[in-house]
C-alpha cells in the first residue's frame, strides 16, 4: 500500500492500478515525493495540450553540428515540443555538442535516449564496446552483468544520455532468425531473464533507465521486423514460458521501461503488438502489472508500414511514448485529430505526460547541468575499471565444451607439443603462442591452404595439437583437422564467433578438447593458454545449442584449486576408509598442531586423495587452496639440493667416495678435507647439528646480558625453549645488514631486512671452522649447506637456477622456487611464523630457518617453496626410476642406488630419510610403512613419503611452526602424519 501512495503522489497518472503492482525502481527512489509533484505540476501548468503531446514523442536525428542540423532541432524543440531525443550514431563530441545545444533551448529539459546494446561503440566512433549478449550469456557470475550495466550507466551519464535501450530480452531459440541473434543473452528463457535483471540492476542503481525489448518477444521468428510483419504462431502457454518470462522477471525487478516490438502474436491479440491494445494495456500493464514507460519501436520500420496514424494508434493501445515517427509533423496533428474525435482523452495525454515528467525528475532532469565538451571526454570514458570490466567480461565467457584427453590444464612434462594456427597469418596467434611458450617448450605451424599436406608430415611426430580458430573460413581445413583429431589428442580453441564450430562438426566430434574463447583480443588469448598452464579459472556455459554439437547449458569447469581426483577404488583403496584423514586433520586444526594443512595421496601415478583443510592462520582470513605454497623446510633437502646431487652424480661429475674438498677448496687443508660426499648424505660428517650463523650480524653490545640467557629478565622476555630466553631489543651489526636495500644490501631476508651479499660466504667460513664431533650419525643441516656449494662448483651456476632449467621448468613445475616472493603474490604465500624474534614482523615468503635465511633465501638446507601438486610430481619421478612424463631426468640405475642404499649406523638413505622398522615408536613413518619407503620430513611440518611396494605416494604441507616457532608441536604429539599414513594402508584393498 506504501508504494500506492507513492506512486500516486508521484505520477498521478494510474487511475486504476492492481495493489501488486511492481512499481519501476527509478520511482521508487524519489525521496522527496512533494518536490517531484511540484515540479511535474509546474511544467503541466506551463504546457498546451499541443506540447504535451509533444513530450510523448522521441525525435531522431544524427549528431551533425551544422547549422541546418541545428534548424532542425530548433524546430523540433520550439515548434513541436518533443519529450526525448534519439542520437542515431556519428561522433562522441558532435552528439554532446548537440545534446547540449538542444538542452539549452528546451523549455521542458529533454529525455536523451540511446540504442547501446552493447555499449557506446554501438552507435558512436571512437568508443567503448563491450561483447555481444551471446557471448556474455556464457558468463555464470551474474554479478558482472551488474557490473556492466553499472559502468554503461556511468558512459551514458558522462554523455549526457538518461534512457538506454537495452538490453535486448528476447530469447534466441530460433537459429534462423535474421536480427536478434547475437543480440540475445541466450536459448535458455530462465538464463536470459537472470541476465536482464543483473544488467538492468546495474544500469538503473546508477541512475540510468534501461528498456528491455522488443516485447513480446522477437526471438523465434524467421523475419526482421525492419523488413516486415514476423510472426508468432504460438499458443499462450508457450509464450509464457518463453517469449514472455524474461520480461515478466524484468518487470518484477522494476525495470523503468519496456519497448513494444513490430510483431504480430495471434493469441495475445490481432495486429501488430506496438499498436496492440490487447498486447499492451491487457497482457503488459494488466496481466504482468507493469508501470513504466511503455515506449514502441521505432515507427519508421517496415514492420509497422502502410498503418496510418500509426502514433495515435500506438498512444491509444497503451504506449506513453512513440519512437522515430517518419513524419513527426504528420504524426502529432494524427494525435490532434484523435483527441478532437474522442478517440483519446485529454486525461490520457495527461498521464501519460505526467508519467514521462515523473521519469525526467527521477532522472535528474530537473536540475539539469551542460556536459563538458572539452577534449577529454573521450579520455573520461576509458578508465582503468573500464578496461579491467572489458577483460573480466570476456575471460568470464571462455567455455571449455570438452576435454576428454585431460588436455586442461596440459601435462607439461610431456613435449611435442604444437600449436596449429588457422588464421590470416602467424600474427593474430601470436599471443596464445607466446603465453604458451613462456612456460613450456611449443612449436607452432601457420595452416596454409595451399601448403596442407607439408602441415599434415610436420604434425605427424606430434604427442598433442593445438588448433587456434582465428577465422571463419574454416573449411578448407575441416579435412586435415578431422585427419589429426583421429590419430592423437586435439584441442580445438575458437577465437571468434562460436558458430563457426558449427562449419565443421566431424572435427568437433573428433577434437579432444573444445575451448570457445569467443575473441582472439590479446588479453583473451593470453588467459586461454593459462587454462593450459594450469593458472586461469573457467566455467562458461554455452548460451545457445551448437547444432547437433552440444546442447545450451554445456561447459565444463576447470579450476587450478580443484584438480581432478580418481576414484580410490580404481587402484584398490577403499574411499570409505580414506575419507577417515578429514577428521584427523580437522582434529589437527583443533588441536592447534597447524592452521591448515594440504594432504595429497597418489597411487599408481593418479590423486586418489587430495584436500585442503583449514586456513593460512587460526584468525581464518584466508583459506589453504590447491596452489597455496608452503615453506619446505628440510624437504629442501631432498626436493633442491639431493636432485641436484643425483643429476650431477648421474652424469659422472662425482663419486660418493668423492672428498667435498675436491670440489669446495675451502675444506682442504682443514679436518673436513677428508669428509666425503657419502658422509654429507648420510650424516655422518661430524659436524654439529646446528648453528647460529646469524649471530655473526647481530651487534652484540646492543645485548645487554648476551643474545640468550637460561632465566628470564627484564631484557630476556622472549621464550624460545626450556631455559631459552632471547633478548628483547638487540641492533644487527650495519657492516652486514640494512633495513633498506641497496647495491651493497641486495638479499632480503625480510620485510624490512636486507644482507651484504657476501654474508653466505661468512656462513661458509664459520662452517670451515666449526670443530668436528667424530664421524657417527648425527642430523645436520650443515652437512646439505656444504652439499649446496659442492652443487654449485660442479654446475658452474647458482642451484636455484640450475634446479630451475633442468628439472623445475621443463617438469611443469610452476609452483616450485626459492625467493617464491620474485614470482608469486604474498597472499598466494601461507605465512610461518606471526613474529619472528630475529627478524620481526610475519614471515610469509621468506624462508622460516635462519640458516638458509641468512645464505640469502636460497641454501641446501631449507628455503624451496612448492605445493602438494609438484612435490607428488617429483616424487613421482622418483617413484618411476627418474621418468616424468615423456622425458627422462635421472637414470634407473641411479634413481635405485639412492632411494634403496641405507646407512649401516641408522636408518638414514643417501639424503633421505626411511622408516626406523626396528624402533617404530621413533619411525617418522606409521608402523605399516615397509622398510623400502623413502622421503622426508621438514620442520614447517612438511613431508613426503615414496612407497615402491605399493606404489604410493604421501604428501602432507602444514605451516604448524605457526603462530610461533617454540610453540610445543602437537603435530608429533598427536601423531597426526603418521595417523594419516596408517589409514592410508588400511584403505588398501587386499
């Protein structure tokens, strides 16, 4: 009832509305209700009959700024007093020009309409554009389509317009129509009504009215209403649940107005709807309850031909306002004459003119205020929002129909891959290529007509092809594409109009992979190879059917954090039994052991298992996602340092009987110069377990009572152990630190904290001096720093960079890298520690050991970064005697000798660690693990768990050293790794 009253206090124009109304949400936002009636009042009071009839007409003209174009107007306003003006295409600055020069002489301010369906670009040079509706129908998050409608207001409002005409709210389920088309947002009635409504939300919210069209519906029809009369021959029941839903859905969201198509539809009611008393008054105002403008295509059209006094026809059916008459003269004495013969009622042109009046005000027109013509107009249109809308949009749209080869995201340790264009030339694919290229080796082949069969002998090596559809002339290719889509895995990717598909159904049928991109723009094809890479989410879903191809609604969704899984029993566990590892680490969380972990279990080579839990902190801000990365720790040892080891020892560069000396020259002459590189991996070096190679930059007499202390004191507050005390506030030495970098301070080691480059030579050096402590087994991370160096002496180049070119890149892995910070985003990062007493503040990207931290971020002993999925991959590798995909990285017989050969003093393997059989309570792995496995653990708590018997695969990534290092770890505690593993086992069907 509250919304009666308002309505009539504003309009006064519905003498007698349903209660239930929904009244236009443009209306519904007028506060000052008296404000709005006193203005509309004044202007009535101020107008002839002659002129308020003049304000139901819209005039269209074209933005010419010449002096007869302005006669024109001139005319149109003074003589006639027309409502609204439509600008038919041309320039951005003329149009202005002349809405400004038309605005200045009206005496009632003018309605400035648009066509903008798909933008500005629609009609005017040098402007935004944004996709076809039939692209944008693919689009699953409707929040962009608000989006859209939200920055076409801001353009619209920029320019001086206040009524657009769109969007189109027909429903497309008739391929042969000659007009709508592309124009329609899909097939699919509910869909289309979903996307009208966001649009029409986002348009309207920002002041702006939308006009859905062409009602009742021009979707299935055969003919252009520009051209003739369509019909549709379908009974009602049909065209409620089609034609008519989404305008039924736009109206109950209170859309401002609806545009009246050239149709004839038999069982609303004879003649053309836009002339329709039965179409207009009793289907759309009585039946739907709309109350908004009612306004009707434009007149000139063929559709609506050869009806004389078509515009008082069109006033007396129900419209309040008539578009582009062919004679606006002709047509306003029609009016005249009908209101002098009792055919309208001068209380019709009152309300009616009352109704347009009350739009103007809710538009803002009652205060209107000159647009800015200068220069930059054009530049105020393109903002960086526009243009990140624009690519939103677009990579939104990108439908993946098929991928039954698992093409999606690739396996990019498989090579012989080649990228096919078919296109103009080599140029338009450029993009795609050099996405691609940047992270995996590609070839690529421009499709030539004249040279197929050369194409054809090139391919035939081929693991995998990827076909990029750059134009439409596809089928001189349909044969060659058909050809090689039989014989071998085919992503077909279109980067035009997803109807050409249609132009080759056998090579569709064939392809493995189906992508329609819908654009070839740079950004597009760009976020098409990341699909490939693994590094792009899509989940289009196909507006329309593809004849005999896919039906509207296909898509498939593909999503970096959710790869695919097999179902367990495909390799013999039980899925019941494994799903009992939710709890436990769920129970982990609880028990504050870590704020999230990511657990991964493969078998035979595929994920049967794979999960992430909780968040990056216990605050649960962020949640742990598949390509979350996790600080190693010492799973450095094995994942960096022990595969540069094995590389190198593979190619015959050194032996395990080796002195380290021989190759560190550093060692010689001191009593590590008979160490050899069999004691490093096995731990049997002699050197300490641990030590403080930090305190070396630190300003000792900024210490009052030394760094640590066994007992707390007002200067030794921070608990790091059991009789550990560290020092409040200390100062590091500036010879080897900074807190802002520079040339001389390029290693970063926190937020705020930078070393002298040489710093990891000092920590070699106070290596060389460390006294040894006899040759039994005893757990060091100095032994993989030394190993690090030996590395590196051999490569002749950094180990990350090493790692880097012969395993990291060409194995896929793109998640794997010391200083992860260089080329991941922070939040990407799950943080270690909340405050760090040595180097203050969150560390999240930066190595938690202080070792490795101050080697500069990259050492033997600690510093990779990687997720669940490339550390199973590596693991994989090893599992497969040094196979990764189709290449091989490290011999049978090497892959053998480290992961089997085990110390004969404990239970250390050559850099790895295996279960303790003998001592199980103490094993880091679960009692059922046979004495073949291999792995390690890492001090972040990390692991990774290679079983040769069973052929499986353990991987658990947790940050449990957060909030705090010296936290007590209820990761071991509660035994929640080897827990897993045991249920792991169990899961094993015998």
């Amino acid at each position: 009832m509250k919304k009666r009253i308002l309505w009539c206090i504003l309009c006064a124009f519905l003498e007698s509305t349903s209660l239930f109304a929904q009244e236009p949400v443009l209306l519904s936002w007028v506060h000052d209700t008296e404000a709005c009636r006193k203005w509309v009042d004044g202007q009535m009071e101020k107008m002839t009959l002659k002129q308020k009839v003049g304000q139901l007409f819209i005039y269209t003209l074209q933005p010419v700024t010449n002096q007869y174009s302005k006669n024109v107007l001139r005319k149109m306003v003074d003589d006639y007093g027309v409502g609204g003006l439509l600008f038919t295409g041309g320039e951005l600055r003329k149009q202005v020009q002349m809405t400004n020069y038309a605005q200045a002489h009206a005496s009632v301010p003018l309605m400035v309409t648009f066509d903008g369906e798909w933008g500005l670009g629609m009609r005017l040079k040098d402007t935004p554009s944004f996709p076809y509706n039939r692209v944008l129908g693919c689009i699953q998050n409707d929040s962009l389509l608000y989006e859209y409608g939200k920055e076409v207001a801001r353009q619209c409002r920029l320019i001086g317009v206040q009524i657009n005409f769109a969007p189109v709210a027909d429903v497309d389920n008739n391929p042969n129509n000659p007009v709508i088309n592309f124009r329609s947002f899909g097939s699919d009635p509910k869909r289309v009504a979903e996307k009208v409504a966001a649009y029409v939300k986002g348009l309207e919210d920002n002041g702006v009215m939308a006009v859905c069209k062409h009602f009742p519906g021009h979707g299935d029809t055969e003919i252009d209403s520009h051209n003739a009369l369509p019909e549709l021959n379908f009974d009602r029941a049909r065209l409620d649940s089609i034609e008519l839903y989404p305008f039924k859905k736009a109206v109950e969201a209170g859309i401002g107005g609806v545009m009246v198509g050239h149709l004839h539809a038999p069982s609303l009611g004879e003649g053309p709807a836009s002339i329709s008393q039965e179409v207009i008054m009793r289907t759309l105002i009585d039946e739907l309850r709309f109350h908004g403008l009612v306004v009707t295509d434009a007149l000139e059209m063929k559709g609506i031909a050869g009806h004389d006094d078509v515009c008082a026809r069109a006033l007396i059916a129900g419209n309040d306002v008539v578009l582009s008459p062919r004679n606006l003269k002709k047509e306003i004495d029609g009016v005249m004459s009908a209101l002098k013969k009792g055919r309208l009622s001068e209380t019709d042109i009152d309300r009616k003119c009352r109704k347009v009046l009350s739009f103007k005000y809710a538009l803002g027109l009652s205060s209107w205020k000159k647009v800015e013509e200068e220069e930059g107009l054009a530049e105020k249109l393109v903002t960086p929002e526009l243009l990140s809308l624009q690519q939103e949009l677009s990579k939104a749209a990108v439908t993946v129909l098929k991928d039954s080869s698992s093409l999606v995201p690739l396996d990019l340790s498989v090579s012989g891959t080649v990228l096919l264009s078919v296109s103009p030339s080599l140029s338009e694919a450029y993009p795609f290529y050099h996405q691609l290229k940047q992270t995996f080796p590609v070839g690529w082949l421009h499709a030539n007509v004249d040279s197929l069969d050369a194409v054809e002998a090139r391919l035939r090596p081929t693991q995998r092809v990827l076909v990029a559809l750059h134009t439409d002339k596809v089928e001189p290719y349909a044969a060659l594409l058909e050809k090689l889509a039989k014989d071998k895995p085919l992503a077909l990717i279109c980067f035009g109009d997803m109807k050409m598909l249609e132009k080759i159904p056998e090579v569709v049928r064939h392809a493995s992979t189906v992508i329609l991109a819908h654009s070839d723009e740079k950004f597009v094809q760009r976020h098409v190879a990341d699909l490939f890479l693994d590094n792009a989410y899509a989940d289009g879903r196909l507006s329309i059917p593809l004849s005999g191809l896919f039906k509207a609604g296909d898509g498939l969704t593909v999503d970096p954090e959710t790869p695919r899984q097999y179902s367990p029993e495909d390799v013999g566990m039980n899925a019941s039994i494994l799903s009992q590892i939710d709890s436990i680490a769920e129970e982990g969380i609880r028990l504050k052991a870590y704020p999230g972990c990511h657990v991964m279990i493969l078998r035979e080579g595929l994920p049967v298992y794979n999960k992430c839990f909780g968040s990056y902190t216990y605050e649960g801000k962020e949640q742990v996602k598949e390509n979350s990365l996790y600080d190693l720790a010492s799973l450095t040892k094995v994942t960096a340092t022990l595969l540069a080891v094995m590389k190198l020892y593979d190619e015959g560069k050194f032996g395990l009987t080796d002195r380290v000396a021989d190759y560190v020259p550093i060692l010689k002459k001191t009593d590590k110069a008979r160490i050899t590189v069999q004691d490093l991996l096995f731990h049997e070096s002699g050197l300490p377990a641990y030590w403080p190679f930090y305190e070396e930059a630190v300003d000792m007499k900024s210490c009052k009572g030394g760094l640590f202390r066994k007992k707390p004191d007002k200067n030794h507050t921070l608990k790091l152990a059991e009789n550990v005390y560290a020092c409040n506030d200390f100062r590091y030495n500036p010879e080897w630190v900074s807190h802002v970098p520079s040339a001389e301070y390029p290693l970063q080691v926190a937020d705020s904290l930078f070393l002298r480059s040489d710093f990891s030579k000092n920590i070699v050096e106070q290596i060389v001096k460390l006294p040894l402590k006899g040759k039994s087994y005893r757990y060091s991370c100095l032994n993989f720093m030394l190993l690090k160096e030996m590395v590196e002496k051999i490569a002749g180049m950094p180990m990350d960079m090493y790692l880097d070119s012969v395993f990291y890149a060409p194995m896929g892995l793109r998640h794997t890298a010391f200083l992860p910070l260089r080329k991941f985003p922070k939040e990407q990062i799950v943080p270690s520690v909340e405050t760090d007493f040595l180097r203050g503040g969150k560390l999240q990207g930066f190595v938690q050991d202080e070792a490795a931290a101050f080697m500069g971020g990259v050492s033997g002993n600690a510093g990779l970064f990687s997720t669940t999925q490339d550390v199973a991959r590596i693991a994989q590798m090893w599992l497969d005697k040094g196979i990764c995909g189709d290449r091989r990285y490290l011999s049978r017989a090497t892959c053998e000798l480290f992961t089997t050969l085990k110390s004969r003093d404990s239970r250390r393997g050559l850099g790895f660690d295996k279960p303790d059989t003998e001592h199980t309570d103490n094993s880091p792995c679960s009692p059922e693990a046979p004495a073949s496995v291999f792995g390690h653990t890492g001090f972040t708590g990390t692991c990774v768990w290679i079983d040769p018997d069973n052929e499986l695969i353990f991987v658990f990534l947790s940050n449990r050293t957060y909030p705090s290092v010296y936290e007590q770890n209820n990761l071991v505690r509660y035994n929640i790794r080897t827990r897993m593993q045991q249920v792991m086992y169990q899961s094993i069907l015998h």
